[in-house]
C-alpha cells in the first residue's frame, strides 16, 4: 500500500462520507498530532516529535486551503519520517512540484490524498460533466477546502480524465502534472507558445479565463503534433502566474506504434466532442 492509499484508508476508517467532515486537525489529534496557530519565521510549518507525540505549528496564513494543506502535510511527516523534525517552507503543493525535494513530495501527496480521497473527489470532481471547467473545479475546490492548484493536480492524479495541468509564468513552465495513463511521450513546451490562451494571460495581461480548441503543437514540441487537437482551458493565477488544463480529446494521442502496428493506448472514457465556451 503507498503511503497515499494509506492516507485514504485512514479516511474510510473514520466513516467520511462527504468533505465536508474532513476535519484535518481532529484527523490529526487522533494520530498523535496536535495542531497548533502561531507566527513562524521563514517556513509555513514545523513538525516537532518525540515517541507518539508531535506537535505541528502553523504559520496562520488567512487562507484556510493553505492551512488545511499545511496541516495534512505535517501529517503525512509524522505517518512516513517519524523521528524526524521538520521545517516545511511551503503550504501549497504546486511549489514542491517544482523542486525536487523527496520527503517534501512524499508528505504533500499523502497530504492530496487526505484532503481530496479519490472515493470522494473523483464523484464531485466529474458530477453532471465529463470536461470539467475551471469553474466547476473552482466550487469542488471550495467544497474540500483546498487551493486550485491542489485541486487540479489532484484530478490529474486520479487518472480518470486525460488531462495535463501545469502552470506557467513570463519566465516558463514552473510544474506539470499528467493523469498516469497520459502517453509520457508527449512533451509540454518550456515556454508559452503565442498561439495558446495562457500566451495572452501571462504576455498580454488578460484577466477572463478563456478554453477552446487549440491545435497539440501550441503545447506539444513533438514532430508532427499540429495533427492533432487539444482542448485548453487557461485561468489566471497568482504572481503573474496562469494555471493550464490540458484535455487529450484526440484518440490518435494515445496511439502507439510497436513493430509497425498501431495500439491505443486509451484508458479513458469517450467525451463529448461540443463546442468550448471562450
Ligand atoms: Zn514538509
């Protein structure tokens, strides 16, 4: 079982039915963990333990999501790397995506799996559409109390939609994250392509989100993926920042070629091929 599952069993183990009784904090009292509020210097969290017992502080932030992820996090040291302390400079797991830090990447998926158990993310992350937009994310986001960030990288995760998100700024791309069964041969662009929306977002400050089709080569730097089409979705975010979701609605992007045969590789169900709103 990965330390994630392990997260998610806890969760049925106390009966969850709905997110909003996910209360991280009592989750975390009951193994061990007490919580506390207050100013920290130079970290968003510490995680101090000795034998069964550990305390957690956290740098309040006015942003519950933040908090909540924080406290999950410190959660997932004290379930994986007991015996250790911690000083976590972060509270959103788009900034550990974009390091390379192990135990951090470790404590922040145990921490996606608490807040956003697949049993009930996946159900209200695709209730009443197989495409979600970013403003439905938005309202499922607000229900499990968590950051958008988190919220899209965890429907990534999840794997039941053939999505790529992935956040960019001026400079270029800061982290990706590709549902599993996503082919890994195809490769984002390193920087906005002037083509796609995020372009505009980032370069030319436009400030309304904007999705439609978008031909694969605006992302993709493969040989030949101007034959192919991709549904974007580009939104605003912080720091000058736009935050992308990327749908493979193409089912010639799952093909591969072995021995001169073509497979498909899809694992996904069949989408509605209508019209964006932009
Ligand atoms: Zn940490």
């Amino acid at each position: 079982m990965t330390p994630g599952q392990r997260a998610e069993a806890l969760i049925l183990e106390f009966g969850i039915a709905s997110p909003s009784e996910l209360d991280v904090e009592a989750i975390a009292c009951d193994g061990g963990m007490d919580v506390r509020y207050e100013p920290l210097d130079g970290c968003a969290a510490t995680l101090a333990g000795i034998k069964n017992h550990a305390i957690a502080t956290v740098r309040p932030s006015g942003n519950r999501g933040r908090e909540r992820f924080s406290v999950a996090h410190e959660l997932g040291h004290w379930n994986l790397h007991r015996g250790q302390s911690f000083r976590c400079r972060v509270d959103d797991q788009s900034e550990n995506l974009a390091s390379d830090a192990k135990l951090e990447k470790e404590a922040d998926s145990c921490a996606a799996h608490l807040l956003m158990p697949r049993y009930l993310f996946d159900p209200a992350i695709r209730s009443g559409t197989n495409r979600p937009s970013f403003k439905h994310i938005e309202e499922v986001a607000r229900a499990f109390e968590v950051s958008m960030a988190a919220a899209i990288i965890r429907m990534a995760e999840v794997d039941s939609l053939p999505v790529i998100v992935a956040s960019y700024n001026a400079q270029g791309i800061r982290w990706r994250a590709a549902a599993p069964h996503v082919p890994r041969r195809w490769r984002l662009h390193q920087t906005l392509d002037q083509d796609s929306f995020a372009y505009d977002v980032v370069s030319a400050g436009k400030t309304e989100r904007c999705a439609g089709k978008q031909s694969a080569d605006a992302w993709f730097s493969n040989d030949g993926a101007g034959e192919y089409e991709v549904i974007e979705h580009a939104m605003p975010a912080l720091k000058g920042e736009v935050l992308v979701m990327l749908y493979l609605t193409d089912v010639e992007m799952f093909e591969i070629s072995v021995a001169g045969r073509k497979f498909e590789q899809r694992n996904y169900e069949p989408f509605n091929f209508g019209r964006e709103p932009c």
